[in-house]
C-alpha cells in the first residue's frame, strides 16, 4: 500500500508541475453545400487557397472570405457531405509536386497519379499560385519554338517564352496543331505539358496515346481535369500544370505548355462564383474573369541568363462559337497574348488542313525569333499570297484574265497547298525553307497536288543528303542564304523535280 501511495504522490505532483501544452485548432461546420462548393462557417484565420479537410478524406479549398465564414470549392467528391459537417484547417497552401520524377507521368491538378504507375516519388511541391518574374528578370523572346508546321512557323512563328492563342470554332483542328507541336519537340530537350480542362475522358486519351507513340510522354508531363471532374479541379489545373513548368523552367530548361482549354476553365469558374454568390457581370462571369487568365499567362516567359536562362512557352486554346473571336472570353485572352492562330470553319469543311487562316492570324513576338534565312524567304512571299488572295476574289467575277495574271494564280495556288499538312507529319525548319525557297523561285508552277507532295518529299531528301553543311549554316550558325548557296539548291531540286521519277 505505501508502494501504491509513494507512486501516487509522485504522479500528482508531476502533474502539478508540469504546465500543459495547449494547442488550438480552428474547426467550423457547413453551413450550405450545392454542386461541389460550400458556404462554411468561421475560419477567422483561414488564408486564400488554403486546404480543408473534411470527413471521409474530402479536402477543399478556401476560395473567397467574408466577415461570417468562408466560401469552399471541393477538390474531391463531396456527394456525401451535408449541412452541419465539421471543416477543419489544415494550414496548408495548396501546393503541387515538381521535379523530374513526374516526366512521363499522368496526374491530376493536386499532383495524384492517374496512369497506374505508382505514386509519384518526389518530396519537391510548389505553390499552384506564385507571382510572375519581374520585367527585370526576363530576357527577349530571341530563339525559335519551332511547330514543324509550315503555316504556323513562316506566316505567325513562336519563340520560346511567348504565349501564342489557339482559337477557333469545336472540332477545328485546335488540338491537332498542340499535339504536332508536342511531338516536335522530340529532339529539342523541350519538356512539354499538356494541361486537360474540362475535356472528355475519350479525348484526354487519344492524346495521351498519340504522345506514346509518337514517344514523347517520356518527355512530357499530363495534367489532368476533365468535365466530369469537379468545377474546383478544373479552376487550379492550369495553375498546378504551370507551377510544375516553372520548376524546370527555374533549372535552366525550355518548357511548352498547352492549356486545353481556358474556355472551359472560364465556366468552371463561373460555376463556382455564382453557386458563392459572386455578384455576376457580362454574361454571367464575374469581375475577375481577365485576371484569373492575365496572373496564369503572365508566369510564361524567358529568364535571364542570371536565373538560367529557361523559358516557358503557352500554348492557350480557346473555343469560338459561329467563328466569333469579339466574344467575351476570346477577346479577354486575345489582349494578354502576344499573338493568335485562327482556325477557319470554312477552311476546314474545304479539306484545307491546318485551317489556318492567315489573314486573322499573327504573330506580334515570334517573327524577332526566327531564323534569318526563313525571314529572308518569308517577307515576299507574305506580299506576294496576300495579293494572290485579292487576286483570287477578283478572278471569281468571271473576267478574262492575261498570261501573267493566270500564272501569279497558279504559283498562289501552289503555296495554298504547300502549307497544307496533314496531322503527325511535321517538317523541321530547314526542309521548310528549302521547299519555300523552291515554291518562290517557280519550281512547282504547272505541277498537280500530287507532284507538289513528291517535290517536297525530294527536296528534303536531296537536302539532308547532300548540303548538310548549309543545313547547319540555317538552323545552328543562323545565317542568310547567299546567292550562290540559293543558285545551287535552286539547281538541285529542278534536276529532282524534271526528273522521271516525278513525271
């Protein structure tokens, strides 16, 4: 009993002495929930894009504040959820995993792995949120992201570090071009991200399988959030993808994102805002519909060579109805890029692919990076398809037309169709400005479509064979093509096209 009593004692005054730990935690209740939001109440500490948890392992994010709790967008499924469920903060910024482990890898926007592949190894996160690098900080927009597609890299080229909009009506082709750019960045060392918004799982897929096999996912990071997904998933997937290009933009490497698309990103957004009673504006969006698009595009640049030298390239597309490009949210987007390519619907029910339409499309960055000799080429061929195009219009009238006015037609007609491509069959940069250089100095006047696709085939092949020092003087010393160099390629590609195997 004494033995019972001494230990008694001793753990009262241990007690007694000991001061206790005190630790407060911050938890609310629901107050209302619809259609993955919830209005919650108190949270007088909560920050802006903090993470809550909930029962049953649902998380959220703080989205707005007010003076009688906060407004929660769910990043998971929250159908069980209901009216007086406890919130509980986690102090935690929503942030995504970075770094070389995620190359090759299917994620979605909080950085969980969707490719069956395991989980994702790196102990790396970033903010999805972080401010843009100062004007002091970026470098010119000097070297070539080149598309491997003709219309885009001669009529409205991109350097790395712009944002250049994709835009244009629904099956369009917008797609098509992201991916052929994706894939031509198989022997650049560019990492590229292709960020899904509010896609169909079956097209997210086909995507995924064309950069298998076109072996570039091992080179490439999947971000996705698709429509079936929550509202909230989709509103912070393009801000977890850029946060995850940033990283290896921050190493010193070249990153291409493409975001597809804002327009469905835009109306995730607007789901949330009025289901948070967001006081609406045009078209129901509310205030801040341009600075949720101007904070995400203003992270895409090139640094200087002090902070690497990286650069990080966007790609937006957005979606048009009835080819209208003064709708709210084209517009909005159209005024922080530095650029846009216009996917014609008439174009497209022609068969002309890609549906570029070179009259509304441009480029206000890219043309400072591309290659001398393309520029050489490319500024009387621009003059000379413009006025082929006034030409042509006027030729529809039924007129008599002269010898020199048919054949300026016929050489217009043959540059139509030299910028046409299929998909997945990209040209790198120094076939393309040989095969220009051919179609401006006459080498495929009187020839039929047919006989255009083997010229070019040809004019590749002797390229690549033979004058491979003035392919290197092109691409990598950068330099004009003289007189000479232009006299002897002219001279190998007509012997090429005049010969049987052509006829």
């Amino acid at each position: 009993m004494k033995k019972a009593t001494v230990k008694t004692k001793s753990i009262q005054k241990a007690v007694q002495t000991t001061p206790p730990k005190l630790k407060l935690k911050e938890i609310s209740e629901i107050q209302s929930i619809s259609a993955g939001t919830a209005l919650v109440s108190g949270l007088s500490e909560a920050q802006i894009n903090e993470l809550l948890s909930f029962k049953d392992g649902v998380i959220g994010m703080v989205y707005s504040l007010n003076e009688d709790g906060a407004g929660v967008v769910f990043l998971s499924n929250a159908d069980n959820l209901k009216a007086g469920d406890q919130a509980t903060r986690t102090g935690r910024i929503l942030e995504v995993p970075v770094g070389d482990e995620l190359l090759g890898r299917v994620i979605d926007p909080l950085g969980n792995p969707l490719d069956e592949q395991g989980s994702i190894s790196s102990k790396k996160t970033r903010p999805i949120e972080c401010p843009a690098a100062a004007i002091m900080d970026r470098a010119p927009v000097e070297t070539p992201l080149q598309t491997g597609i003709k219309a885009i890299d001669s009529f409205t080229p991109i350097g790395r570090g712009q944002r250049e909009l994709i835009l244009g009506d629904r099956q369009t082709g917008k797609t098509a071009i992201a991916v052929d750019t994706i894939l031509n960045q198989k022997k650049t060392g560019v990492i590229c991200i292709y960020c899904a918004i509010g896609q169909r799982s079956t097209d997210t897929a086909r995507v995924i399988e064309q950069l298998k096999k076109g072996n570039m996912l091992q080179q490439s990071v999947v971000v996705v959030a698709n429509g079936e997904n929550e509202a909230g998933l989709q509103f912070i997937a393009p801000y977890a993808a850029t946060s995850i290009g940033e990283w290896f933009m921050l190493q010193g490497k070249d990153v291409l994102i493409i975001y597809d698309d804002l327009t469905a990103h835009a109306r995730a957004y607007r789901q949330m805002s009025l289901l948070l009673r967001t006081p609406p504006g045009r078209e129901a969006y509310p205030g801040d519909i341009f600075y949720i698009h101007s904070r995400l595009l203003e992270r895409s640049t090139h640094l200087n060579e002090k902070l690497g030298g990286g650069s990080l390239t966007s790609l937006p597309i957005v979606a048009t109805e009835a080819g209208n490009i003064s709708a709210y949210i084209p517009t909005n987007i159209i005024s922080i890029t530095d650029g846009q390519i216009y996917l014609s619907t008439n174009l497209f029910q022609k068969g002309i692919m890609p549906a570029i339409d070179t009259g509304r499309s441009v480029s206000r960055v890219g043309g400072e990076a591309q290659l001398p000799a393309y520029r050489q080429l490319l500024g009387p061929l621009k003059l000379f398809y413009s006025q082929f195009e006034e030409l042509e219009s006027f030729s529809k009238f039924g007129v008599q037309l002269d010898e020199a006015t048919q054949q300026k037609l016929n050489r217009g007609y043959a540059i139509r169709f030299v910028l046409q491509q299929m998909q997945f069959q990209t040209m790198d940069v120094a076939t393309q400005i040989a095969v220009f250089l051919a179609v401006n100095n006459g080498l495929f006047d009187g020839l039929s479509n047919a006989q255009i696709v083997k010229a070019q085939n040809a004019i590749g092949k002797i390229l690549h064979q033979r004058f491979t020092n003035i392919v290197n003087k092109i691409t990598i010393k950068r330099e004009k093509l003289d007189e000479n160099t232009q006299k002897t390629l002219l001279s190998a590609f007509r012997q090429a096209i005049q010969s049987k195997e052509m006829k």
